[in-house]
C-alpha cells in the first residue's frame, strides 16, 4: 500500500477487489481516520457477485465503494484460478468485531445501525463487556425498505448527525443495507461505513457463526443453511450453487483483458 493510501485491486465477477489481508484493511482504515478521510467498505459474497452480475445498477453502487473485499472461499478459488490470487477472505462479519476492537485501541466513537429489533442493543452490551474502553457514539434500529425512502432515513440521518461517529456498523440485508450507506454517508464525511449483514447478530450472541473449519472449507453456507433452511434454501441451493459453479468453472471471464491487467504486486 502507498503513502496515499492506494492498493492493489483485482478484477472479478464484475467487481474491482481490494488484495488487502484483514490487517492492512484496519491499517488503511486507521490511516484514513487520522487525515479525517471516511469511506465504505462491501464484502460481497457468491450472493452478492451473482446479482451484482445481472444488475447494472448494483454493480455501479458497489463501484462508489472505497474497498471491497472478498467475503467467501469460492472468490478466492476464482482469484486462484484466474492467476491473481487475493490474499485471503475478509468476512463482514469478522470485520465488523475488528473494527470494534480498532475503535477501542484508538479511542474512536462507534455507531450500531440496523440488526432488527433489540439486537443492535445486545451487540453493544457485548462489544462493552469485551472492550471497557470502547465509545458507543449511538445505535439505531429504524425499519428500512428494500429502496429506503427519505422519510426512512430521516431518523438515522440524524442519529448519525447527533453522534458524530468515526466508524458506523450497519447490519441489514443486502442490498438495502448498501443503499442505506450510499444514503447516509455525506451526513457523516468523516466516518468509514461497513455493511456486515447478520455481524450485528453475530456480535451479539443471538446468533452462532460456523465453525472456523467449515468457513476455511467454503462451508459456512451449509451451516447457515441449517439454521434457516426457509429462508436460506432456494438462495443458497437453487440461486448461489449454480452461481459459485460458474464462477469456478469459467475463471477465464473474470480475467481482465489486455489492456486491463492487475496491478497485484
């Protein structure tokens, strides 16, 4: 990483990642908090890059992004077999606990969005018993739409304005969380957003993440499965199988043309 904060990126499935290990991505995000730069960070999985696939405008959201980071095995299998392998999975739900304890080694101020009812408050008590001298700024838990409208946002606009908060974890479904972002961050320039899905729930207790083994197998999707095989079945069996098997099988797609080479170094 340079002086100016610029890293090496790789295209795949439509999408430009950032080849940071989890480590450099809280270095860059440190750095930038000090020279009072914010930013937004997706970590999208197969779901998301097979979507992002067939719809235009997701794939320009996600481009306004400042790091996006791989969150599953089977991107970095593709990164593999296309010949730039990315460094290793950044997981959302990983990443939001790092930048908790970030906050607290630095004095920085954290904001709680979204996480259903009750569960960004439980996310904070537990990020307090684990880190004393953590800043809650505030949280919030207002309901979203999937295309959220002004008067959705309006409240955690000015929650987020009230708060000041250097780093804000937003735990909803995405997209509609991605959105929220997009929505809210020119009413906090300053603060680096990281859309962590079901990490709010994760941080919290509420709800088990798979065993270390299974993620390092690309299997966190079975165990998931299994606890919300209703929600989860056709998504992940129907949808997100064919998805990672094109995306395995086809590496020569996701390599960048002649005049677009990765600047992997």
């Amino acid at each position: 990483m340079t002086d100016d904060g610029a890293h090496p990126t790789l295209p795949l499935g439509g999408l430009r990642f950032s080849a940071l290990t989890s480590r450099q991505v809280l270095e860059h995000v440190s750095d930038a908090l000090v020279r009072g730069r914010g930013g937004w960070i997706v970590t999208p999985n197969v779901d998301i890059l097979r979507r992002t696939a067939a719809d235009p405008q997701l794939r320009a959201l996600y481009a306004t992004a400042d790091l996006v980071l791989a969150d599953g095995q089977p991107l970095l299998w593709a990164s593999r077999l296309a010949g730039c392998p990315l460094p290793e999975r950044v997981a959302g739900a990983d990443l939001a606990g790092q930048l908790a304890a970030l906050g607290a080694a630095r004095g920085r101020r954290l904001f709680l969005l979204g996480g259903g009812p009750g569960v960004a408050a439980a996310a904070a008590r537990a990020l307090a018993r684990r880190h004393p001298s953590l800043v809650l700024a505030g949280l919030a838990s207002p309901w979203f739409s999937e295309y959220p409208t002004e008067g959705e946002l309006a409240a955690a606009r000015r929650a987020l304005v009230d708060a000041r908060p250097d780093l804000v974890l937003v735990g909803l479904s995405s997209p509609k969380q991605d959105r929220v972002v997009v929505a809210l961050r020119r009413w906090a320039p300053r603060a680096w957003f990281l859309g962590c899905g079901a990490g709010l729930a994760f941080l919290s207790g509420r709800r088990r993440r798979a065993p270390h083994w299974a993620q390092k197998l690309g299997l966190e999707w079975l165990f998931r499965l299994a606890q919300e095989p209703r929600r989860l079945g056709r998504r992940y069996l129907l949808e997100d199988l064919p998805g990672a098997r094109r995306l395995l099988l086809r590496p020569w797609r996701n390599a960048p043309a002649s005049d677009e080479r990765p600047v992997l170094h």
